[in-house]
C-alpha cells in the first residue's frame, strides 16, 4: 500500500479529521478530537504512526522489521509502519482499523453515537 492509499483509506473512516497542529509538514489523523495516526509525506521511506494494544506491538515488531516502535510517540502505545511494501496491504488496513478503534473506544456515548450520523 502507498501512502496516497494509505491516506485515503485514513481519510475515509467515519468523522476522520486531517490536521497539522506540528506544522505543515506533518499530517494528523483524528476522530473525536484525538489523533490515532500521523505521517510526514516526505519522509522516504514513508511511514505512518499508528497506535496499537501494546501487546500486540511487540508481537508485530518481532514479525515484521518493518514495523518498529513510535518515532517521536509514546513507544509502548504507538508504532511507526515503514510503507516499503513488507506489510501486507490487509494487515495495513487492519493496523489502520485497529489505531481507529483503539481512539474511538475511549469516546463518550455520545461522541460515539456521533460517527454513525
């Protein structure tokens, strides 16, 4: 999956936000008013950041090099993806899923019942 994929997929989750509150150069994803991924397009390789169960983390670092601990994040809670083609695209959707849900989970009722509309 290529960024610009990866950026639409994002961009097409219910009530996604694109931001850049740390500066242009780089893109937030938000739902709720919280981010749960992040990428500066000009980074080459590109890469994304997206939050994860930290158990999960470390089973994904361990089965994929690509896969490594949030540049500039919390590393416990949040992993940068290198999109240099290792990641298969179904588990890229699902990591991007995964970070979403992760967010809207911790929303108020309401806020939740806000995304469906």
């Amino acid at each position: 999956m290529f960024l610009d994929d990866v950026i639409l997929y994002l961009t097409e989750l219910p009530a996604c936000e694109e931001s850049t509150p740390f500066g242009p150069e780089v893109l937030v994803y938000k739902v709720g008013g919280k981010m749960f991924a992040a990428t500066n397009p000009d980074d080459v390789p590109n890469r994304v950041n997206l939050k994860c169960d930290p158990d999960r983390s470390i089973e994904l670092r361990e089965a994929y090099p690509a896969i490594q601990p949030g540049y500039h994040m919390n590393k416990r809670h949040w992993n940068t993806l290198a999109l240099d083609n290792t990641i298969p695209p179904a588990l890229l959707a699902e990591l991007i899923d995964h970070s979403y849900q992760l967010v809207v989970s911790k929303l108020t009722k309401a806020q939740r019942a806000t995304l469906s509309q």
